[in-house]
C-alpha cells in the first residue's frame, strides 16, 4: 500500500442536475434516488481551508460533468456560477489517497 499526494473532491450529481439530464433521454430518466456513483477528482493534498479549494476548481469539474452528457456547449446551462454548481452536486473533500494497487498510477491528460 502506498500513500498517494494528492487529496480528492467527490461529485455526486444531485436532483437538479438530472432534471437538466434528462432533456437529452428520450427512453430514460435518471433521479437523484437512483444512487450514482460519485466522480472523484484529485486536487492537492496540502490545504486548510474547503472553500478556495472548490472556489479554484468547480468550473474546471462543472465542465468535466456536464460534457459527459453533451459535448455540445450551447445545450449547457448558461448560468454556471458556484451557486448553481452546489445545488446540483454535492461535494465531499478529503486528504488522504491510499492506493492498494502495485501497479504504477498511469494518467491521461484530457
């Protein structure tokens, strides 16, 4: 086991931003209730405070959420402050990354 230098922000849609999905289904609609798992993101691991942290990074991960549905700009919400980002994911900040794998880490720069 190894440590890894990074912390992690989860994102885990909520009911708003499946309301927004579901425009793009036509045989499905997804809820809130249907218990998806989180995307996690890894920021830095050396941090004090949790509100300049998501401050720094919510537009670069609201971005990242919502091309998973469209890659198509024009069909995203055109108000995409922090405001509307916390009502339609809920965040979770940690500091610590295990990582039980003996594999090397491998990235992909996107």
């Amino acid at each position: 086991m190894k440590i890894v230098n990074r912390g992690f922000i989860t994102v885990a849609p909520k009911q708003a931003f499946w309301d927004w999905t579901n425009q793009f289904e036509d045989d499905l609609e997804f809820s809130a209730e249907d218990g998806v798992e989180p995307n996690v993101y890894l920021i830095t691991d050396d941090f004090f405070e949790i509100e300049p942290l998501i401050e720094q990074h919510f537009k670069k991960i609201f971005k990242n959420e919502l091309s998973m549905i469209t890659e198509e700009e024009s069909e995203w919400p055109e108000e995409r402050t922090l405001e509307v980002f916390l009502n339609w994911f809920t965040i979770d900040i940690g500091s610590t990354v295990f990582d039980l794998e003996k594999a090397d880490l491998k990235g992909e720069k996107l």
